[in-house]
C-alpha cells in the first residue's frame, strides 16, 4: 500500500511537470470591486509567447499547463484603463512544487464628463467643435447637439481643460462703434485665455454633469502681409494656414495670396498665431514659409513669409568618460514650436548622422539619451549653448554637437510610511524642466521605504514623494510651480550619492 501511493505521488509530480501549472484568478473594477468579464488577461514571459485567456462573466480565469519561469500579468478591456507602475506589473514565479498562482488583476474604469455649450446671450450654440484635452493631441473632440449639449464617455482618468471652438458660419455679434467682434475660442468655465481654464479632475469611475459654459465675444483684427518666392519675389495664388497657438487644427480660413503676393486674415482675437503657405514646385519640392504674429488689440501689418525648401542640420554625438572624449551612436528630435511634422534623423553610409527635412523656423532639440549610462550635459551650435532652448534655424544653420557624460550623480534616501509612493525630482533651473529633456525622473520606494535615482546630470533638483501621482511629465511639469513649497531641495555632485529624507504629500498630484 505504502508503496502504490508513493508511485501515485511521484506520477502526479511528473504530471504537473510535463504539462505545467495552473494560474487562476479574477479581474476586478479598482473603484468599486465589482468583477469584470470580458477582460483579455495576458501572462507574459520575455522568452515565451504569451499564454492568453478572458474572464467570465464572474471575473474569473484560469490558464493551464504554464511552464516554469517568471511572469508579469496583463490585463485589457475596452472602457478601462490597465493600470501601469511597478506595484502593477509586479512580477511572479511558477514552477513545480511552488504555491499555486491565485491573481487578482483590476483594471481603471474611464470617467464621464458632460455639460452645455452657451453663446454671449444665453442661447444654445449648436455644432461646436467641444475638446476635452490633457495636452496637444491627446483627448477627444465632439460636435455640440441641437441644445449645445455634449457629452464624452471613456474619459481616461487625469486632469484635462475643456475647450469650445465656434462653428463655422456662427454668425458674429454686433459691431459696437467702429470696433468689430467675434466668437473666439472659449475654455471652461468661460474664458479666452488658456492659462486662466479651470482644471478638471476626472477620476476613476467619475461622472461629471453640468460643465456649462459660455463662448466670448471678443474685438477682432486683421493680419496683412506678404508671400514671397525663394528669391524674393510675389508669390500668387499661395495657400495660406492659420493655427492659434496651443491648437492643432488650423482655424477655418480659405485664404490665398493675391496676384501680387498680398493676403490679408481678417476676424481674428488677440494672441499668438502662426501664419504658414505651402507650394510644391514643377521639380516636385515642397516649398514652406511661417511666421509667428501675436496680435495685442491691434491689425498686424507688413507679414513677410518667403518660401524656402528643406536643408539638412548634421548633428555630432559624443560622450566624456573620465578625461575621454568618444564618438557615440545617438539620436535626436527637433520639436517644432508650433504644431507640426518633426524632421526626421538619418545616417549615411559613412555613419554620420544628420537630420533631413528642416524648414526654415523655430525648433526644440530633444536627444535621446543613448543607453543607460549617460546624462545629457550639453547641446551646443557653434560655440552658443542651446540646452534647453527654443531655436531658430535657417538653411544656414551649423551643426549641432551634443555631448553626454558619465560622471552623473545619486539621490537616495528614505520616504517616511511610504508605501506605494512615487518619487519625483526635476531640476530647479527652469531651463531644465522641459519634458523633452527627459531630466525629470520618477521613482518607487523599496520595502523598507528606501529609494536610490541614478545618473542624474549634477545641479540642485526638487525631490517630493506623493501618494498618488501622475506620472506624465508634462502635465506634472504644468503643476510644478505650486509645488515647489512640498519639496526637498538637494544638490547633485557628479561621481556622489546626496541623501534626501522626505515625507509624503497626500492628495492626487496632477
């Protein structure tokens, strides 16, 4: 007897081995723990396909005959957000004569937001294009209803400004005296200056109602200039583009230059433009032409765009380790002030890279921080340093030289009860504080409340620990300003560790 139930024992082990584990679970909602079904659940190995399954109706899964090894779980669904960070994607491992694998995954659910859209006089303002956006590009966009009503349904959780643009058409308000007006562009609760819209917080699951607002009357101007050739010369018949500055989508005007070159756009608020024209040449080169006007109560005369073709700006990339100074492979964007197509970084066949495409304008330089090792020290054309700046290039414009060291220093520390907060530091030099630069760094602390940041390029940072964050650079950088009372100030030395003790801010940073 004793001896069939030790054969009985050892198959069920060889069983277990050759086809496998089991890993069970369920798929919760993280706001009100209701169980999700539906949900497409992954079980990823970076050395194995993924094994793959979707939960019932009760929330619960079950995948069979998974191999030893370690394992991150995944899981999706439409009207969710799969939640990301260390403490989501923490890893764990299957294998014989281990315990068995029990999950419990939850996923975001998308919030909603919904409210009215009213003109100077109370009246509904139907077929306005309504925008509720986290940052350029990323949000969504709907048409306001018969009684201004609109409504977004699989919001992401996050902070947004909700914008309102006028229809096409809206008929203008009365001139008063010799001062003309027109509908501009409003943000919520009701105001033509983005930097005053109140911010909306949109958390997990939320349903927000009755965000009405109105659009504004405001005097309106004209801008006036000029379309000239590569050589100087009128240039008729040029299509002309109009964007206001934060926008995407270029206001609704079909202006072209006039047989002596001349255009003229009219009915415009005050602030920043962009004015740009376009033409393609018989050999098949696309000619372009910008230029940034901002109007302050006034028309805006004498705008001179000549078209010019695109050139190319060589870039160098070096790195200093120690007292060495060596080529090394690198990349790099040139973010435009203004919407639009980022020129693209090529290497020739000789290894050197340069970035083809450049219009004539200004630009942002965003490197890519080649591998792990590196901190970004300096961008430099000619002997003028640029780190940090919005630049103006021409066909003339010399090469860029950006320089990397490996010399960075260390902040560490100790979060007191830290639990799952993050932990953040940016520099304080302002210039530094672009998220393209990439100098803003996010962090968790270990079981103990320990937390080490390495590689940072040596200056003074903020540090803060928050218990909820969210970990978009730009939109953190955005609130940065009314943060800087919760934080640490620390001096970074290159080649040294600075300790930093913090505490944690409560309340959701966004």
């Amino acid at each position: 007897m004793h001896s069939l139930c030790l054969a009985a024992g050892t198959l069920l082990f060889a069983n277990a081995a050759l086809f496998g584990q089991v890993i069970a679970g369920t798929v919760v909602d993280s706001v009100s723990g209701a169980p999700i079904g539906g949900a497409s659940i992954q079980i990823v190995n970076a050395d194995k396909t993924p094994y793959q399954t979707t939960s019932d109706q009760q929330g619960a899964f079950r995948i069979e005959g998974v191999a030893d090894g370690t394992y991150v779980a995944l899981v999706f669904k439409t009207g969710f957000q799969t939640p990301g960070g260390a403490s989501a994607l923490r890893r764990f491992r299957v294998g014989a004569g281990l315990d068995p694998v029990h999950l419990q995954l939850s996923l975001i659910p998308f919030g909603k937001l919904s409210g009215r859209l009213f003109d100077g006089d109370d009246q509904p303002v139907a077929g306005a294009e309504v925008s509720v956006m986290q940052g350029i590009g990323i949000g969504q966009t709907v048409k306001s209803d018969d009684k201004g009503g609109f409504s977004f349904d699989g919001v992401r959780p996050g902070t947004y400004l909700l914008s309102a643009r006028p229809p096409n058409g809206f008929k203008p308000p009365a001139a008063v005296r010799d001062e003309h007006y027109g509908w501009a562009k409003a943000w919520f609760p009701g105001v033509t200056d983005a930097s005053a819209a109140q911010k909306i917080v949109i958390r997990p699951g939320a349903e927000i109602v009755g965000q009405d607002f109105k659009l504004r009357a405001v005097p309106v101007h004209t801008i006036r200039g000029m379309v000239r050739d590569s050589v100087g010369d009128p240039a008729p018949n040029v299509p002309l583009t109009l964007t206001l500055q934060g926008d995407l989508k270029p206001v609704d005007q079909h202006a072209v230059s006039g047989k002596d070159g001349s255009f003229e756009l009219p009915d415009l608020a005050d602030g920043k433009w962009q004015v740009s024209s376009e033409k393609t040449t018989p050999a098949g080169v696309t000619l372009r032409a910008l230029a940034g006007v901002t109007l302050t109560g006034r028309d805006a005369d004498g705008i001179d765009l000549q078209l010019d073709g695109p050139f190319s700006v060589p870039v160098e990339f070096v790195a200093v380790i120690k007292d060495s100074t060596v080529k090394i492979q690198g990349d790099v964007m040139l973010q435009p002030e203004w919407a639009g197509q980022f020129p693209v970084g090529v290497r020739d066949k000789d290894d050197n890279y340069k970035v083809d495409g450049v219009y004539p304008g200004r630009y942002r330089i965003a490197p890519v921080v080649a591998g792990g090792r590196y901190y970004l020290a300096s961008i430099t054309m000619g002997d003028r340093e640029v780190l940090g700046q919005t630049v103006e290039f021409s066909s003339g414009s010399i090469s860029l030289r950006v320089v990397y060291r490996a010399d960075g220093g260390t902040i560490r520390g100790t979060v007191e009860e830290c639990g799952s907060a993050t932990i953040v530091v940016v520099p304080e030099d302002p210039t530094l504080q672009h998220s393209s630069l990439g100098f803003t760094r996010f962090a968790r602390c270990s079981g103990d409340g320990y937390f080490e940041i390495r590689k940072l390029r040596p200056g003074r940072y903020y540090a803060f620990a928050f218990d909820q964050v969210e970990q978009n650079e730009s939109a953190f950088l955005s609130s940065l300003p009314g943060l800087t009372s919760k934080a640490v100030s620390v001096e970074v030395k290159a080649n040294e560790a600075a300790n930093a003790e913090l505490k944690v801010t409560t309340g959701v940073i966004r």
